[in-house]
C-alpha cells in the first residue's frame, strides 16, 4: 500500500492541519450539499492526462522540453465567454510557437485557466466607512461588491464554478481538435506593433523563418500542420479551497492512488506552503504533479523540507518550484535554494515567474508590472540556474490575448497614463497580447544571444 497512499494520508487529512486562506461558509449544510455534487459529477481531465503531464515535466526537468504556463491571475465567471477564451488560446499558441523554433526544443503548454477562480487575500476582512465584511476571494467564494450577501460565501459557486471549468475545457478542447493549430502560422498573427521595437528586423526575420518551417514541413508531409499536430494543452490552477479539492479527487480504475481530476497541474501559492500547513498536506497525497511558489521568504531548509514532503520518491515530473523572488533580488535569494536542491539530488523542475515579484502600485492606486523588469527577472534566471550548473525549464506568466494596457513598457512602452485606457484586471496586471508574444521573442534572443539554444 505504501507506493499507493502515502502514511496518513487521505482526501480529508488536511482537516487536522492549520488551513489558511479559507473561507467561512455561514451554512455548513449548505456546504456539505454542493461539495456532495460536485464529487459525483464528472471530471474535468483525466488521469491519462495527468500522467502524460507528469511525464513530459519530467523531459522538461531533464533539458528537453520548455514549460509554457500563462493565464490570468484570476478567472472571473463573467470572462468565461468565446473570444476570451479563444485569444488566450491563441496568444499561447503562439508564443509556443516562437519558443519552439527558438529553443529548438518542444514546448509543454499549461493554461492558467479552466478552474482559477480562487484568491489568497491578504486580510480576511476589508473595512469601509466603519463596514468591516469579509474580503472578496474570487469568483469561486463570492462576489465583489461590497454589501454584506455579495461577501457570504456561498457554496453554489463551487458548482458554478466547476460547471465554467468545464465549459472553457470543453470549447478549449474544441478549438484544437478543430484545426485551431493553423493559428501558427503567422499569416494568422497581429505584428503591427514589431515596428515600433529595436529589435523590429530581428522579430520579423524569426517569424519569417517560422513561417518559411511550416510550409517547407507541409510540403514534405503533403498536410497542412493542423491534419497532423495534434497539439496538446494543460491546465492549472492555484489549489487554494480545499474543501472543492478534495471532493474533486478521486481513484481511478487500474491506477493507484488518488488524483485530483479538476485540474492538471494543481499549484500551492506562497501564502500556503507552510511545510505543517494543510494545504502541503492535502498535495503530498496526490498523484498529480505539483507546483510550488517560491519566493525570497523562503529558506533552503524550508524548500529541502518541501521536496521530502511533496515528493519522498523523487519522481521525475512530480515537484515543479516556480521562484518568483523579483529582477532586483533573484540574483541574492535564489542560487543558495538552486544549490541546496542539488546537493542533496532532488530531482525538481525549475519555472521562473517574473509576474509576483515585481508588482508596484502607481500614484493613481494602479497595480503594475514593467516589461523591462519582467524580462530582466527571467534574463537573470537563465543565467543564475547555468551558473549553478541547473536549467531553467519553465516561464510562468500572467497574460491574455487581450489589447488590455496593465504592465508598463512593452514594444508600445506603456507608461503610467496609458494604463487606465484598457485596464481591465481586478487582480493582477497582465502582459497584453503583444507584450506576451514579445516576451516570448526576447526570451529566444536570450537564449540564442547565450548560446545555448
Ligand atoms: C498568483 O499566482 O496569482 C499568486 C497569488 O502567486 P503567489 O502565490 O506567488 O503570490
Ligand atoms: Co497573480
């Protein structure tokens, strides 16, 4: 039994540990009732999926592949709509596109998307004019407006919740059986803002070849790209509620274990990875591969203990530790965790998200994030993990395929008055549809300018 469940361990276990960032459910029955549903419907992935996942993380950790992770910072129920979804899609399609031709390597591409409906705040309450009611905690726990039934957490949003996961897996799922593919081919891409950038001939000339590959491989096939790839599309989310967790996961026939069936690739965020916390608890016994925040807070003991707990086996593909430290500190706080990990043979994957750590609040109260900070926190991340003779495997990016104006900077340099044109995040900026196919042309420059492409 013990390569199946790990001691201890159950769906429930977490119970007995400290659970934070949970809401208060004021109906407890309530409660019992939607989690009673939302464990007998049916799943959102597979856990056929989930194993491939784990197996091509595990080629990732090993130099082989690239990770791809990009979505909102948060899903709203309003945003589940077709052209959201489809401008998501293609925006990740094509970024993956430009890392594929650049990093000569194929890519894992993980949607932030399909069930990231669920915030860590950092109060529990929020006080107005002498009001003090419970904070908003995402679509998936209650609603934004500040008035006292708007703030109760109500649990039919976890069947909401669940049934717009599966409404954005499905059209998803749609979009690339049906030949969405030929949205690689450049044809197909909006590059009008490539003239405003330095780097213009350099961008026009990579998606030129990338052009010039697709057809020259469609001519040798006698195909067009979108008969025979099939691409391949994950998903994720911060696994923040447990409650809905646990009463999406499940045995499957034939297989050990239990796997959380809501998502791929399930994340701990930086507020819950206390090593005794419940939320390290509830993971450890799923067989999904798991994502870790980490952030400068987090010493090297505190990660070697995360390693032991989240994955004693040292599976390959199993344990992802995404660093978000910030481009002015990741040079201090992250070679000492690179080297920590490796001395001691755990086998991880490393992501970078430049997203967390580089968040600023403008006069005007807007939150922002500079490109140029951005790209400098992933530009340090490559070469720190070769300096430590380890691999970055992996960006995590908050973006959409939308023309929002969130992050400073970018081909259009976006300054401070620009961004309350489009700026439409009620969380966390976003790169916009051309700062993340940018991005993805800088993050093949580095990699080319290093040779080690
Ligand atoms: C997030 O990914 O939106 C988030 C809250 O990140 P972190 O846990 O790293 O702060
Ligand atoms: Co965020």
């Amino acid at each position: 039994m013990s390569n199946d469940v790990p001691h201890g361990w159950s769906p429930e276990s977490w119970q007995s540990r400290p659970a934070v960032q949970q809401p208060v459910y004021p109906d407890a029955e309530a409660l019992r009732l939607a989690l009673a549903e939302l464990a007998r419907l049916p799943p959102l992935v597979t856990s056929w999926e989930v194993n491939n996942l784990k197996a091509q993380l595990a080629e990732a950790q090993a130099g082989s592949r690239f990770v791809l992770q990009g979505g909102d910072c948060a899903e709203s129920f309003a945003d589940c709509e077709s052209a959201l979804i489809a401008n998501r899609l293609k925006v990740l399609l094509q970024m993956s596109l430009v890392l594929v031709h650049g990093l000569r390597k194929r890519v894992v591409r993980i949607g932030r998307f399909a069930g990231q409906y669920a915030k860590p705040r950092s109060a529990d309450t929020e006080t107005r004019g002498g009001v003090t009611l419970p904070c908003y905690r995402g679509d998936l726990v209650n609603a934004p407006e500040f008035t006292e039934t708007a703030r109760a957490a109500d649990p039919q949003r976890l069947l909401e919740g669940h049934k717009r996961s599966a409404l954005t897996m499905n059209f998803t799922r749609g979009l690339i059986d049906g030949g969405f593919a030929d949205l690689h081919h450049p044809e197909y891409w909006n590059l009008d803002w490539v003239e405003h950038v330095v780097h213009a001939n350099e961008y026009r000339q990579r998606v030129e070849a990338i052009g010039e590959s697709l057809r020259f491989i469609e001519t040798l096939a006698g195909q067009t790209i979108s008969d025979f790839n099939r691409v391949e599309f994950y998903t994720s989310h911060e696994a923040l509620l447990l409650h809905a967790e646990a009463a999406q996961t499940r045995r499957v026939p034939r297989q050990p274990g239990w796997y959380n069936l809501s998502t791929h690739f399930p994340w701990i965020g930086m507020r819950t990875a206390a090593v005794d916390g419940a939320h390290v608890e509830y993971c450890r016994g799923i067989r999904n591969p798991i994502g870790v925040k980490v952030g400068q807070a987090m010493s090297a003991e505190w990660v070697l203990q995360l390693c032991e707990l989240l994955n004693p086996a040292n599976e390959p593909g199993r344990l992802v530790l995404i660093h978000r430290m910030g481009a002015a500190r990741i040079a201090q706080y992250l070679p000492p965790l690179i080297e920590a990990v490796r001395a001691k043979g755990h086998r991880v994957l490393w992501l970078c998200d430049p997203m967390h750590g580089n968040t600023q609040t403008l006069a005007n109260g807007l939150k922002t994030r500079a490109f140029a900070d951005i790209l400098a926190e992933i530009e340090q991340a490559f070469a720190l993990h070769a300096g430590c003779g380890s691999q970055l495997g992996g960006v995590h990016l908050e973006l959409t395929g939308e023309h929002v104006t969130e992050c400073l900077g970018g081909a259009r340099d976006l300054s401070a008055s620009d961004l309350e044109r489009a700026y439409r995040s009620a969380v966390d900026p976003r790169l916009n549809y051309e700062q993340a196919l940018e991005l993805a042309l800088r993050i093949v420059s580095i990699k080319g300018a290093a040779g080690t492409a």
